[in-house]
C-alpha cells in the first residue's frame, strides 16, 4: 500500500496544491510504522535504512535526471536550493556518538535507583 501511495505522490508532485497535503500523508504513514516499532532499535534502524536509501533512489532515479541542462535552470535550482532550506541531507549518527549516547544512558541507569 505505502508503494501505492508513493507512486501517487510522485504523479501529483507537479500539482503543487496537493504536495503538502501528500508530505502529511508520507509523514503520518511513517510515523505510524516507527510507532509500531517502539523501544525495538533493530526495527528503528529498518526505518532508518528504508528512509535513507528511498533518499539515494529519488536522488539517482529521479533528481539528477531532471537537473537543468541550462544556465537559467541551473539559476532557478540554486535559488531555490538558497532560498528554501539548503541541500536535501540525512545524517548518520558515527559509531563514537553512538557509544557515548549508550555510555551516557548506561550510567543514568546506574545512578537510578529505581
């Protein structure tokens, strides 16, 4: 079903009337299966995952086939780029950060007595 949805998504993308009302639906339908998955971190890093790599196929499947070809296309997607929040990017937590946050948690749990 979520593919489905998808799918829709991508042929109403260029009807901008309906894209907010589409990025609430994707949101909800993720949080939905992130809230089935709570406090199981193995089904948290599928979620993870999922986003990231449906972040790679959009960007290699559909984004840098539609770059400009032009200087005036090019201008167009570098104002927008400037202007509406910068360069799509989805960070990973490094495997330090990772270890101190499970450091910290393991000593908040020893210093709880409850």
């Amino acid at each position: 079903m979520l593919k489905a949805d998808l799918r829709n998504f991508f042929e109403r993308m260029s009807d901008e009337t309906h894209l907010q009302s589409d990025f609430s639906m994707i949101t909800t339908l993720i949080w939905q299966v992130v809230a089935q998955s709570e406090g199981d971190a193995i089904a948290q890093l599928r979620v993870l995952r999922f986003l990231e790599n449906l972040h790679q196929d959009i960007r290699e499947a559909h984004f840098q086939p539609a770059l400009p070809t032009d200087r005036h296309g090019l201008h167009n997607l570098l104002k927008e780029i400037e202007t509406n929040g910068g360069w799509p990017y989805i960070p990973k937590m490094d495997l330090r950060t990772f270890l101190a946050l499970e450091n910290e948690k393991n000593q908040a749990v020893e210093v709880d007595p409850g």
